[in-house]
C-alpha cells in the first residue's frame, strides 16, 4: 500500500450534511480528489466553504454523508471511530492553527504523547530528536505558556512528525502566527515534508502558502470550484 | 439598577451551566441541612426541657422546710403562671394490723402541672388523672403489697380514713427520683386539716408553677433577685440530675456535629463549583475589560449574578428546612419526644444567614481573582497574572469554616478537634496527592501505559488534582464521620447503659445486715449487687482553717460546706473514676488521704497536698488530698466527690449503699424487703434510665434524617469534584483521540486516575474518620474505651474508592466520545 505511484487519500463523490436550526446543511458537495505519497496539497477557500470539514473527513476525523475516502488504501467509511483512530495513531500526524498544546506538560512531554500512546520505550530520546529538528533543543523544559506563538507551532510541528506519520494534516498552521514567523513555520514543513517524503495536506487562507504546494484545490460552498498543480 | 438588570440577565443565560447549578443546589442543601437539623434540634431540645419539667412536675418551683409565703404565688399569678402547691412527708399507713412507713405527696387540684399521673383502677386498667379528691388516696404497687391492700379499699393516713381511688402508677417526681419509701398520693386539704403540714411537721412544700417561657424566667429572675427564706430551694428543669443533664449535653453536641458536617460538605462543593466557574469566566472577564469595561464594574456583575443566584436559592432552602422539619415532625415526632411544640421560625432564618456566609466564604476567594484577569488575557490566556495577594483570600473559607464549627459546635473542644482532624485530613490529602504526583513523574515511564496515562492526566493537571484528592478526602471524612463514626458513638453511649444496669440502690444498710440483704436479695431475682461504705460528715476546715472562715470564688462552695457530705472508700480506683494528678491511695498509707474528684477540686479551689479535715460522728479525721479524680458522672454507677484510704477510714462510723439490678417484674419482693430492713431506703433509677436510653434512641433517630441531607451533600461534593476537571478532561480526550488514542487507552487510563484519587481520598478519609472518632469520643461524648470500627471504616474506604472510580468512568465515558474534529473547529 505504500507505493509511490498509488494515491495516499482519495475521496470520490464525498459530501457532508448536517441537520442544523434551520434544517439540513449541505456543508461539501461531489467532492473528489486524489493525492499522492509526498506530495503537498493545499486546500483553499473562503470561510465557511467546507475547508476544514474536508480536511478533517481526509483525516478520519468524522464520516461523511455519501462518498468515499480512502486512506492509504484503508475505505474509511467502513471503519469505525476505534478502527479511524488506529489508523490516525499509525500514519497520521496534526499541525492546528491553535497550536493545541497540553498546557500542563513540557515541550519536550507534549512532544511524547503520540509515541507513549505507541507504548514507545524510547519516547523521550526520539521527542529530543524531534525539538532538535525544528530547533528547540534549548526549550526542551520550557511550558507552552512560556514559549511564544512560533514557538509553540514549532512543538506542535515536532510533534506531528515524532512517530513518522505517513500523512501530516495543517489546519492554518500559519493562521495564528505573523508573517515572518509564519515563513519560518511554513520552511519548516515543507523541509520535513521534503526530508521525510511526508504528504502535506494543508488549510489555509494564505495564497503564498498555497502556491508553495505541488497542488491545490479551491472550494466555494461545499464544492470544488477550481484544481491546479504548480511546476 | 442596571447592574442588577445586568446580573439577572446574565445568570438567565448562565443558568445551563452546570457548575452554577451545582453551586446552588449546594446552597439550597448547605441551608436545608443546617435549617433542618436546628429546627428539629431546638423541637428536640424544647421536648426534653418539657421532659425535665415532667419530671418535677412544672416548668420551676421552690421548696422549702416551711409553707412559703404567699407572695411567691402572687408573683407568678400577676405573670399569668399557672400554679399548684403540694408538700411531701413520711408518714405512717394503717389497715388492719399492718403498718407502713409511707412517702406522702400532698398535692392541690391543679397538680401536675406538668407530666402526666399514671393511675391504675381496680381492674388494673391505666388512665391518666389528677390529684386525688377530699377523702382520697392512689397508693403505689409497693404500698399495695405492703399493706396487703386493692384499689377500693380503705386505710388510715394522718389520723383519717381515707379510701384507695387507684394505684399510682407513674407520677411526676418533684425533683426528687427517690423512692425512700412505698408511695402515697392524697389531697393537700386533707393533710391540712390532718395537721400533717403543722409548722414542727417534717413536711417539705412546694409551690410549682407553669407557663410561657418568658414569664417563668421574669418570674425566676425576680425570685433570684431576692433571698429565699432559710433552707428554701429553686426546683428547676435544669438541675433535676446532673447525669441528666450530661444526656442532654451529649444529644445537642451529636445534632450539632452532624448538622456541621453537612455544612461543611456542602461549603466544599460551593467552594469547587465557584472556581470552576470562575476558571469559566476568565476569557469573558478579559474581553470585558478589553472592551472597556472598568474592573469595579466587571466585579460588580460578577457579585451581582452570584447574589442573583443566591437569594432566592437560600430562601428556597430556608422555606424547604421549615417544610420539611416539619414534615420530620409530622411524621416522626414520636421519634423525637412526644411533648407538643410549636415550629421554631429562628433556626431556619439563621441557618439561611449561615448558607449565605458559606456562600461568600467558599465562593468569593475564585471570583475575587477574576478581579485580576487583564485585558491582554483575551489574546492570551497565559497573560493572567498570578498574583500572591489573593492568596490571603483563600484564608476566608478557613475562617468561615471554623467560625461555622465553632457557631454550631458552641464546644470548644468539639470545635477544635473537629477543626484539626479536617485540617489534618486536608493536609495529609494534599501531601499524598503531592507524593504522588511527584512520583508519576519518576514512574511512569516504566509503568503500564493506563495507568502512565493515568499518572500523566493527573501530572497534567496538578492544581486541579490536588485539589480534586483535598475536597474528595474532606468530603469521604465527613460523611464517614457521620454513616460510620456517629452511630458508632451513638452504640458506645447505649452500651453504657446495658439492660442489667444498677436500677435500684439501697441506702442505710447496717454492717449486720448485710449478708441477710443479700441472700434476700438473690431470693426475689436482684443481680449484680455492689456494695459501698457511706460515712456521713461535714468538712470543717482546710489546711487548719475554718472553713467559714475561708472566702470561695465559687458561689456554689458555701452553699455545699453547709451541707452534710458522704464519704466513701475502696481499696482500687471505681470504675468511671480517672486519677488525673496524684496517686490513687496505697494500702497502709502513713497519715490518712482522700481523694477528690475535680468539681470539688474547682468549687473549693484546692490542690494535691491540701489537707481536710471531715468531722463524722463523734470524731473527725484530717485526711491529705493525694489524688484528684475525673468521674464519669453519666455512668449510673455509685460515685463519690470524696474517697478516703480505707485503712484510716475503715473505723469510721458508717452503713453501706448497696445498688442492684432488680430485673422488671420483680419489684413485689422489695415490700417484703423493705417490711424486712425497716431502717432501709431504697432509691428507683429506672425512670432516670429509661428516659436517658429514650434521649440516645430520639438522637439516633434525629441523626437518621439529618444523614440523608448528608448524603446528598456528599453527593454534591464527589459530582463537583469530578466537574472540576471535565472542561481540560474533555479537550484532552479530543487531542488525544485526534493523536490516535484508543477509547479503552482514554478509559483504562481515567480508571487508573480515578481509582488513584478515590485510593487517596478513601483512605485518608478514613483514616482522618478513625482519629477524630476516636479522639471525640474520647473527649467530647466520654465514652470510655471508645473504639472507632476499623474494618466498617476500612471497608467503607476501599468502596469509596470504588466509587469514586466508578463515577469517573461514567463521566469518562462521554469525554472518551467527544469527537475528535472539535479540535478543528476550536481552531
């Protein structure tokens, strides 16, 4: 399942609706697409266009109504919530635009997480490996309250990518951050998903981010309204 | 007015939040219990007071060796007190040829005043009357059998006929408990116009009186105020026994702590409701103040929905605590004492005053930070200052609490052991908490990973834990304490007055009697037959000096050195006696010694190495003060203020006290013995022991209703304690779901966390339980050898434990089901 030349995510035909105040709400519509193993993939749109919703349908975060999404070859409509997570623990990895931090632990435990959740007899040596890559060796005790906001996203990146997941998930991971240190996370991402032969699915709203990826697609409404790749 | 506006609209948006819920359902229960337990506290007490004035007859009354002048009777009529004279003697009964020496109550219409005549027809049948009429007479059982008489018969009393209307079965006592004699009851104008109430006559009067509270004190007060005629005397409820009042002590005090208890359960889950919610505010606070809005006015709307929230929920508890008190009574007031009072308003109104300190006091010290919160906090939370100065506040509940203990307690010892066994247990919880914490950071790398999960959620959250095991450990212990420790008590004051109890004591008794009494003792049924020398004498002086001579600070010490004394001695310490300085007498002792028990020791001011000397008989005998004693006055045993070595008192003119158990059914064999051992007295203490055994059974019950306020408290506490950490739970169960946590990794880990809380809680709870048990029955209700019941506390421990566990992982369970895309929504 791991081959180069097979698609790491597909969806065919996926929509989304919820039953809302005012009835039913068609949030993604026939969404299809196809991404590949190490590619980087940009998901754009206006807010409320269904971005986030498709990225957390990719990621086996919820189910959606019709359609369906492949994830690594595993169809992720007939799994359950248990089955998702094993998968999610296995070959997944998050960056979030509130960077999501443990408050209570250290940069270098918030790191840990997914390899203890792993049972990982050697957590701690591969979450210093990890704050070393993205340059925070020396903040390694430090709490997320006394990083700052780039700081803090460099922790969230080092722990998105400690367990080597196959597929990194950024839901605007440079949403929260100004423009200089937003280049500086975006660098970072791309060097890992470049070093590691990680796929990059990402949210955002920042053009330039979004030119940086091999491919993107924009969604108005719930549906795909325009595809492109970039050479 | 617009704050007010403000508050109300916003605790209407609020009001689905279930910390503020649980905070005023914590108020309405911190009330309800507090209302509940003192208004049934003070029914409870006003029965009891009713049941001491059964006991002499009236609500106060004086005696006196003369008829008392009129003005005594005028002053209570001009206060609209009801009235009634009576006056008691011994006098002698004739039919046929037998004879008996009777003790006489000579009463007027009106009597009693107070307590109910129990008379038996000639059938045998029981009704309740009043004092005999002209040419009447009620005899007692004893005074039957003596005489060898039936209802319906006649006999000579005073020199008249008079005929037996019925037996007396039950009657008010006057104040007195001592059946000296068989009884009679005749009417107060027949033993006038007998002569039998002739100055010279050995009769006592009495005048009893009855009526409103408030006239019977402005009539003691006036009464007080001037001097009584010579060897004239105040009856009042008060002072019927001092065992009976140490009953009455001991009944207040257990309502009282069970009462507390619930408060103060109630207080800490006030106390987490409040910081939970004030930990909810923080971001509204900070966009507040980003918006403008100045600190006093954020404050403002803060205290303002609090005080919105609170009034209505305290006057709901107040109105609940008077409905349901009475229901209580409605239902139950044969439980508590049958004596008819009216519902006591004040208890409840205070006990809402109570609820509202308990408010402020656990409540303001979280919401008095939000005062802090800087407008800056609305782009990061992390900028909210911590600042030390608010941690003084934290000093408030502490003293709400104690000041609750001590309002409550009115005991300081109650308070101060209650206040540092909850302390303690405070400390001991937080410290192991501490303990473990520090530990789950050294252990858990090696652990199972539940349970490292586990140690790492409560790491994770390590005020909120620290908490959480303080609140679950106060909480467990006061309810132990109230399901375990206070029945337990409860049982040990019963089994201090087991069935066989000494219920009969016979006065008098000569040396050469003594064997014949007790083979005829053993012949009508009497046990346990214990036998004490009395000596009868008068304490002259101390250290050398006349003793009036000799000024005392103790009002009560010149009335006793008028007053003869009994001595007494014995080769061991009695049982319910404690030496508490000096030695207990050895057996050949070089000069003579005595022993004092420590209300003698107070009222005359003395210490070890004093000497006494007690005029007895012809001679006297100095005697050097070589021990002081703490005697156990509630025990029913035969106790003395004075014990002297035996080998210096053994020569010494006396008779010996004799107290037995004569088992019910039997008291037809005492007329043969009293007819047998004319010279004897014999003293009835059933009536005393039933109506104690009657004080602890109202208690146990009154406890029983003020449990299941407890419960829910406690409920209260536990369901708060674990909301605490819901929000951080919930948002931790969502990222670690996104991370591809397992929802049996989430659970196996929140069973390690809760089991581990609940472990902490449990058994410090316990054991926090187990000391102050055994520490208040020690010192507050002086139960000898109290032990606490270890296993039922052990049990009990290891099951809250268990629950503890439980409920987490029901609470658990729908934190295990968040969703993991709430994360992306949150952003």
């Amino acid at each position: 399942m791991s081959d180069s030349s097979h698609p790491l995510v597909v969806a065919c035909d996926v929509s989304k609706s919820v039953v809302g105040p005012e009835g039913a709400l068609d949030i993604l519509r026939g969404v299809n697409l196809q991404i590949l193993p190490g590619e980087s993939f940009a998901i754009v749109g206006a807010s409320g266009s269904g971005k986030t919703t498709l990225l957390g349908l990719l990621a086996g975060l919820d189910t959606s109504s019709s359609g369906s999404i492949h994830l690594d070859g595993h169809a992720l409509e007939s799994l359950d919530e248990e089955a998702r997570a094993d998968l999610r623990r296995r070959l997944v990895g998050f960056v979030f635009q509130s960077f999501h931090l443990l408050p209570a632990l250290t940069a270098e435990e918030n790191v840990m997480l997914p390899l203890e959740l792993e049972g990982a007899s050697d957590a701690r040596s591969r979450a210093r490996q990890a704050l070393d890559a993205v340059g925070l060796t020396s903040r390694r005790r430090h709490y997320p309250a006394q990083l700052s906001g780039g700081e803090q996203q460099r922790v969230a990146i080092a722990r998105a990518f400690v367990h080597g997941p196959r597929v990194l998930f950024a839901d605007e991971p440079t949403g929260n951050l100004d423009q200089r240190t937003g280049h500086h996370i975006c660098d970072l991402l791309f060097a890992l998903n470049r070093d590691h032969h990680t796929t990059l699915v990402l949210v955002t709203h920042d053009a330039e981010l979004a030119a940086r990826c091999d491919r993107r697609i924009e969604l108005e409404e719930g549906r795909v309204v325009a595809a492109g790749a970039h050479s | 007015m617009r704050m007010l506006w403000l508050a109300l609209r916003s605790l209407r948006r609020e009001w689905h939040l279930p910390e503020l819920r649980t905070l005023a359902a914590s108020l309405v229960l911190a009330v309800v219990a507090l209302g509940v337990v003192a208004t049934l506290a003070a029914r409870i007490e006003r029965g009891m007071l009713a049941g001491a004035a059964e006991l002499i007859g009236g609500d106060i009354g004086v005696s006196s060796p003369q008829a008392l002048p009129d003005n005594y009777a005028d002053a209570a009529r001009h206060r609209g007190l009801q009235i009634a004279h009576s006056a008691s003697f011994p006098s002698v009964a004739f039919a046929g040829d037998q004879t008996q020496l009777l003790d006489v109550l000579a009463a007027g219409p009106r009597y009693p005043l107070r307590g109910t005549l129990q008379l038996g027809d000639a059938a045998g049948r029981s009704h309740i009357g009043q004092a005999p009429a002209p040419g009447q007479v009620y005899l007692d059982h004893r005074a039957l059998v003596a005489l060898n008489l039936k209802v319906g018969q006649p006999l000579q009393l005073g020199g008249r006929e008079l005929t037996i209307a019925a037996e007396l079965q039950r009657q008010p006592d006057g104040g007195q408990l001592l059946a000296l004699a068989p009884r009679a009851l005749m009417n107060l104008a027949d033993a006038r116009q007998a002569g039998l109430l002739d100055p010279g006559s050995r009769a006592r009067h009495r005048l009893l009186l009855a009526g409103e509270p408030s006239a019977v004190d402005a009539w003691r007060q006036q009464v007080q105020a001037s001097a009584l005629p010579q060897g004239a005397q105040l009856i009042t409820p008060e002072q019927t026994q001092e065992r009976m009042r140490t009953s009455f002590d001991r009944a207040g005090a257990f309502l009282r702590l069970t009462a507390l208890l619930s408060a103060l359960l109630a207080g800490i889950a006030i106390a987490l409701s409040a910081q939970r919610y004030a930990r909810r505010k923080t971001a509204e606070v900070a966009l507040l103040r980003a918006l403008g809005t100045p600190r006093r006015q954020v404050m403002g709307l803060l205290l303002g929905t609090l005080g919105a929230l609170a009034i209505p929920a305290t006057a709901l508890g107040a109105a609940l605590a008077l409905g349901l008190s009475q229901l209580a009574w409605l239902f139950a007031s044969t439980l508590f004492g049958s004596a008819p009072t009216s519902l006591p308003l004040a208890p409840s109104f205070a006990a809402a005053a109570m609820g509202l300190a308990v408010l402020a006091g656990f409540a303001l010290p979280p919401l008095a930070r939000l005062a802090e919160v800087p407008p800056v906090a609305v782009f990061r939370q992390s900028a909210t200052r911590k600042t030390r100065r608010f941690d003084a506040l934290y000093l408030i509940p502490v003293l709400v609490a104690l000041g609750l203990i001590w309002a409550q307690s009115q005991s300081l010892t109650l308070a101060g052991i209650l206040a540092a066994s909850l302390l303690g247990v405070a400390v001991v919880a937080a410290l192991l908490a501490a303990l473990m914490l520090w530990l789950a950071r050294r252990v858990a790398p090696g652990a199972h990973p539940g349970l490292r999960l586990g140690l790492a959620a409560l790491a994770r959250r390590r005020t909120l834990s620290l908490i959480q095991a303080t609140a679950l450990s106060l909480g467990m212990c006061a309810l132990l304490l109230l399901a375990i420790v206070a029945p337990a008590l409860l049982q040990g004051w019963r089994q201090e007055l087991p069935p066989d109890t000494p219920n009969w004591f016979a006065m008098n008794l000569q040396d050469d009697q003594r064997e014949g009494f007790a083979q005829a003792l053993e012949k009508i049924g009497g046990e346990k037959l214990n036998m004490m020398p009395l000596a009868v004498g008068k304490l002259t002086t101390i250290n050398g000096q006349p003793i009036d001579q000799v000024h005392f600070e103790d009002e009560r010490a010149d009335d006793r050195a008028d007053r003869q004394l009994r001595l007494s001695w014995a080769d061991a310490l009695p049982p319910s006696n404690q030496v508490i300085a000096g030695q207990w007498p050895g057996p050949h002792p070089a000069q003579a010694e005595v022993s004092v028990d420590t209300t003698w020791r107070d009222m005359f001011a003395l210490k070890l190495g004093d000497t006494l000397r007690f005029d007895i008989g012809e001679g006297s005998i100095d005697a050097k003060i070589t021990s002081i004693r703490k005697v156990d006055w509630s025990s029913f045993r035969v106790n003395f203020f004075l014990m002297l070595d035996p080998a210096h008192a053994g020569n010494l003119p006396h008779t010996w006290l004799a107290s037995f158990y004569l088992p019910p059914g039997h008291a037809d064999g005492l007329a043969q013995l009293s007819r047998d051992y004319g010279n004897l007295s014999l003293i009835d203490v059933d009536s005393l022991l039933d109506r104690v055994r009657e004080i602890v059974d109202r208690v146990g019950n009154a406890v029983r209703w003020i449990l299941g306020f407890s419960l829910l408290a406690g409920a209260l506490v536990l369901a708060a304690a674990l909301a605490a950490s819901a929000a951080e739970r919930q948002h931790e169960a969502a990222l670690l779901r996104t991370l591809g946590a397992r929802r049996a990794q989430l659970r196996v880990a929140a069973a390690c966390e809760f089991a581990l809380l609940g472990l902490i809680a449990g058994l410090t709870a316990a054991l926090g339980a187990a000391g102050a048990g055994w520490w208040l029955g020690r010192a507050v209700f002086h139960i000898e050898h109290f032990m606490p019941p270890l296993v039922p506390l052990t049990l009990a421990a290891i099951a809250a434990a268990l629950v503890v566990m439980a409920l987490g992982l029901v609470g658990t369970r729908k934190v295990s089901r968040t969703p993991p895309m709430r994360l992306l929504r949150e952003g």
